[in-house]
C-alpha cells in the first residue's frame, strides 16, 4: 500500500491537480485519493470512471484493436479529467483519475508527470527495488 500512497502524493504534486485518486476498474473500488471538494465528490467520480474505462475496453475488444490505452481526456469548462491505465500486473487493473483546474494545469505536462508516476508505480512496490522519492520528480515548491 505504501506504493499507491506515494504515487498519490506525487500526482496531488502535479501542477493544478485537484484531485487525484487510483481506482480498481473491475470493481469500482477506490484504493486511495487526494484531494476533492464538497462540490467535487471523489469518491463519486473516481469510482463512476470505471464505467468509462470498462466500456472503452469493450468497444475496443469489439472492434478488435489489439493495442492499449494510454490515457482517456475528458475536457470541461474548468477541469481535465485525465484517466491512465496503470500497466504491469496483468492480474489489477487499475488507472490513475487525476482532475486538473484548466487555469492552473499545463495538460502536456501533467500528462507526462502522470505517465512517470505510472511507470514508477510497480517499481516502488516492495521487493522490487528501492521506493521511488517523490520529491525527485516534483518538489512541492510547485515551480517548474
């Protein structure tokens, strides 16, 4: 756990981040977020974007393209809503939801930021190798 706790940091560093969570696909369940509001219920929206990554999938499987999903956008009047597939066990399926304000965020970068803390997620896990350190990617200081 000590692996979606620290990529949940580092995404909730992302530049305009305003929520951020790591959702199990399959069921719906939430494993951790960040962030949110009384207005913007993350444990509404995290979870209900499962039914968007299910029936992407689906359409995919039905139209029989053999690659993957790297990411999904969602573009609001204010907000990103930035969906990516965590690779590496074939067993979870798992994505990242990461909500960014469009007046603060830099969508390319947010999109390589997320894509970083991605590809670090089964690395940081235990027993494979040393945890990634969060401040090395993105110091809290939130300049660029």
């Amino acid at each position: 756990m000590a692996n979606v706790e620290q990529s949940l940091d580092m995404a909730a560093n992302i530049k305009g981040a305003f929520a951020v969570a790591i959702v199990d696909y399959d069921s719906g369940m939430t494993l951790g977020s960040r962030g949110g509001s009384p207005e913007f219920d993350l444990d509404v929206a995290a979870p209900g974007n499962s039914d968007v990554v299910r029936t992407k999938l689906e359409v995919m499987q039905k139209l029989g393209l053999r690659e993957t999903i790297e990411d999904i956008l969602i573009t609001l009047d204010t907000q990103y809503h930035l969906i990516r597939i965590i690779r590496g066990n074939t067993e979870e399926r798992l994505f990242f939801y990461l909500v960014l304000s469009r007046a603060q965020a830099n969508l390319a970068m947010a999109r390589r930021d997320l894509r970083v803390i991605e590809q670090q997620f089964y690395m940081s896990a235990p027993g494979q190798g040393r945890p990634a350190d969060p401040q090395a990617f993105f110091p809290t200081s939130g300049q660029r």
